[in-house]
C-alpha cells in the first residue's frame, strides 16, 4: 500500500499523526536510511510527543532490518543527537520530533556523519524516493542490527557546560520555562553544576501540551515566563521551544527580547575572544549584527535562513558561530549544529561579568536598530505568495536595493524590509527594521502588512 510522503519539507518530515507522519512511513525510512547513507551505526531519539516512542519502534525496526546497529537515546532534545553522532562518530542520526509545530504532529530530522545535514539536495529527495518505491520488498524481514539503548545525557550536559568559565558565574536568579518540552531533564541535570537560583516553570515533561504549544515565537506563549520573571524578582528569563533546540530570553523587566539582538550579543561575545573570525547571520535583520561584527573585527557573512544553509555555510566558510533571528544558533565546536542550551549559558556568563542588568547591557542596540519581530499572514498557497512577492517588489523594488538571497529583501538608506515563505508552515512571514528610527519602522510595517494582508 502506497505511503503518504506529503509530509517531506525543505529541511525534514514534518506532518500530522498518523496521516503524513506514521509507523509505516518510519519502518521505510528506516530500510532506506542505511543503504543511501553507508550507516551501519545510527543514533535515534525522539522528543515529549505521545506518538514519539511507537514512530521509534517502527523506524528502529527498519534499521535493524536493514542490518543497521542502532542506539536508541531515548528521550532528548534535537541537539542531543547531533551531539550523540559526533561524539560517538556513527555514520548518521535521526530525530523524532515536530519541533514548535502543535501536538498532532509529529516527524523526523536526518543528519549523516559529522552531524551533517540531510536536505533535500543532499539526501532527502532520495529518501523520499526510496520510501515511494513500490517494487521495493516491504515485508518484514529478520532483524540483523542490534539496538543498544544508551545514556548521553551525561556527555552532552558536561560538553555544553564548557562554553562557559563556571568559576565566573553568579547566584542570578533565573526563571526557566520548559513548556512541559523535552528540556526539562536537562536543566534538573545542569543545576548541578550552576550556581543559579532556577524558578522552573513547567518542568515535567508532557506530550499532551497542558500549558500550550511550547513556542515563544507565538505572543500567548510568552505571558507566563515574563510574569514568573517579574513575580519572582528574576535576574531574566528563559523559555525553550519543545525540542530546545531554540531558547528564547527575556530581560528583568520580563520583556522578550528579539532573537536578533542575541545574535550580535553572541557575535559579540565570541569576537572579544576570537578577533578575525567569522559570523555568518540570515537575511531577515542584518543592521545590528553586521556592525558588532565590523566593530569587533569580524568578518560577517549573510546566508539564507534554516538550518541547512546556515551549518552549510558555516563548514565551507569555518565560521566560528552563526545565528537566526528566529533564536537558533549555531557553534563550530558543537558540530556546526544548533543548540538552544549553549547561548542561554553564553547570554547568563556575559550577565555575570557585569554590573549591568540584561536590559541595560542590550539597550542601545534596541535603539539604534529597531525592528518589528516577525509578522506571519497565512496564504492560501505559493501561487498566492508568488502574487504578493511581486506586487511588494513592484511597489518598493523601484526605489531600493533589492535582493533575493531569500524571498524578497528591498534596502533603503534608513529602513529595509525581507518577505519570505515559510519553509515548514503555510505562511508569508515579514521582517522590518530601521536605523534609530522605531516609528519609521511601525509606519513601514503597518503599511506593508496593509498591501500584503489585502
């Protein structure tokens, strides 16, 4: 019977359970995986979600059938297997996870040796393909693999806990918020190597999403840590999405703070230690991160969004760190992968050294580049995005610089703008800022908003 592949994307599987993302499509992928990949060893996991662990049996049924040695981690976050694939050096590994995506979905990410990625121009086409191919014998067959079941929670917390100086941290008091994600277990491990007070805000892991969808992208999602922050006197606080490959931050007054502005705090950072070195950033908001880069003598380096482009770019141009403005960040040292646990250590180190609080140490910054945050309108289809990119470019692309790196970014003396498709949800998503100019900014966006949205 023919397997529903509609759940393959730009960067992973992604889908609703059990229509796009199912035991059947994972038994396939599982058979495919090893010969495509040369995998004899592969490291699986899978995040909170209730379908999680069954989707596993399936795709570790698959390997070992497929004479594939497997060790299976259990439990963990996204970056926990592209850590597990380095450090143990196993030719491949695959994450059960939907990442911010609601509770019904479920799906897969693909890295090979290396902790490389699999995107669709280096292998996930191919698996698609495979996975469709009806010829192919798919009855079960006698395991030849075995599976191991390992416990890599203790490597990877004392790997992450390297990126920073621990007899330089102080008592901050932080709030941390799990979203009843995958992170929990980790910062219950971490604590015993910190000396922070941690007020934990839904720490139990729970694939049912009690408290909602764990995305603090998403406005509603944010209320509860910026009130734990502010009832609780924090020093900031933290929220993780559910596979915490994403932490997102906010200030003592309990206000979020763009991912954006983490990145040039993070290039920063890195630069003070690293002079020369090179940052690669999206396209979405460069103004900030291109001058912290410059000023501290950096090369910057700009690149599509996603995961794919940015490790990409990174190995080809041995870029020391690069970030998204979407909160994921990226570190040579750990894989070229990202991790949403070392720039939430990297941000609470730089707090430590200083006497300043978070929001003072980032308000400047706030000032001189203020930006919109990113605006999500859903459409109806690409045909519909295809549409609205072209009557945006004919209206401003006259006057300003264009560039099309990703979808549509138009560039003028004091504002610019980028307008991109969503790789993974069916949205047209912008970004606006300016040079010191905030209400030139929100004049800009609300008139962009008002073309693109009629």
């Amino acid at each position: 019977m023919a397997v529903n592949t509609s759940g393959f994307g730009s960067y992973d599987i992604r889908g609703i359970y059990p229509v796009s993302m199912n035991q059947d499509l994972a038994y396939r992928v599982g058979r495919v995986f090893p010969k495509l990949f040369d995998a004899k060893k592969v490291a699986v996991g899978h995040d909170i979600r209730l379908s999680g662990p069954t989707i596993c049996d399936a795709l570790v049924r698959g390997l070992t059938e497929a004479g594939c040695d497997v060790y299976d981690i259990g439990q963990c976050g996204t970056e926990m297997i592209y850590f597990t694939t380095g450090f143990k050096n196993f030719d491949g590994g695959i994450m059960i996870t939907a990442s911010h995506n609601p509770k019904e979905y479920n799906g897969m990410k693909f890295v090979r040796k290396n902790s490389v990625p699999i995107a669709p121009k280096t292998g996930l086409l191919e698996i698609k393909k495979h996975v469709e191919d009806e010829s192919f014998d798919w009855s079960y067959r006698k395991a030849t693999g075995t599976v191991y079941k390992i416990d890599i929670l203790h490597d990877y917390v004392k790997k992450i806990l390297t990126y920073v100086d621990l007899k330089k941290l102080k008592p901050l008091k932080i709030v941390i918020n799990s979203g009843n994600g995958s992170a929990g277990p980790v910062i219950n491990e971490m604590e015993k190597f910190l000396p922070f007070e941690i007020v934990k805000v839904h720490n139990n892991a729970n694939g049912f999403f009690p408290n909602g969808v764990p995305n603090p992208l998403l406005q509603d999602a944010r209320s509860e840590t910026s009130e734990a922050v502010i009832k609780n006197n924090a020093d900031c606080g933290i929220a993780f999405d559910g596979d915490f490959d994403r932490c997102f931050l906010f200030d003592e007054k309990g206000n979020f703070i763009e991912g954006y502005y983490i990145v040039g705090f993070l290039a920063e950072a890195f630069l003070k230690k690293n002079s020369g070195e090179k940052i690669v950033y999206d396209q979405r908001a460069i103004w900030n991160t291109e001058e912290i880069t410059k000023n501290y003598g950096g090369v910057p380096i700009m690149c599509r969004s996603g995961h794919v482009y940015i490790k990409d770019k990174m190995r080809e141009e041995n870029a020391i760190y690069g970030g998204e403005m979407s909160a994921h960040h990226y570190f040579r040292d750990f894989y070229y992968c990202d991790s949403g646990m070392i720039p939430c250590l990297l941000v609470l180190e730089l707090l430590s050294q200083t006497d300043k609080k978070l929001s003072e140490l980032l308000a400047d910054r706030i000032e001189k580049f203020p930006v919109s945050g990113e605006i999500n309108t859903k459409v109806s289809g690409l045909e519909k995005s295809k549409e609205i990119m072209e009557k945006i470019e004919e209206i401003y692309g006259k006057e300003g610089k264009v560039s099309k790196i990703d979808g549509l970014s138009v560039e003028f003396p004091d504002w610019r703008f980028n307008l991109r498709n969503s790789q993974t949800e069916p949205y047209i998503r912008l970004n606006v800022e300016s040079r010191g100019d905030k209400k030139l900014m929100e004049k800009m966006r609300d008139e962009l908003l008002m073309i693109i949205r009629s």
